[in-house]
C-alpha cells in the first residue's frame, strides 16, 4: 500500500500542523492529534489558541 503524506499549510495561522500516515485515516488521525496536541500546548503556555475546522479531501489528479 502507497505511503501518503498529508500536509496543510496556511501563513494567517501562528501554528503549524502535519501528519503522516500509511493510509489517508492514518495520515488525517495522525493530523487531528497534532491539532489537539497543539491545541493543548496554546492553553499551557496561556496562548491564544485560533481554532478552526477542517474540511478533508483526496485530490486524486495529483496522486
């Protein structure tokens, strides 16, 4: 099975998130624990913490 790599990016957020996977479950799984990972550093370091909300889609032309 094909190892693939989800990457996110956006410059209008003070964080970065990723993650990777042997599946797209695995990669997006692996993807929304970093969000609450991130998510939880923000609020021990008394961050603002911007949430937001993901929309998740396979561009199979890129594939």
């Amino acid at each position: 099975m094909l190892k693939t790599d989800l990457l996110v990016y956006t410059n209008e957020l003070s964080y970065f998130v990723s993650g990777t996977g042997k599946s797209l479950d695995d990669a997006k799984y692996d993807f929304l624990k970093g969000y609450e990972d991130m998510k939880a550093y923000y609020a021990e370091k008394n961050k603002q913490f911007e949430e937001v909300e993901f929309e998740f889609a396979i561009d199979v032309v890129s594939a």
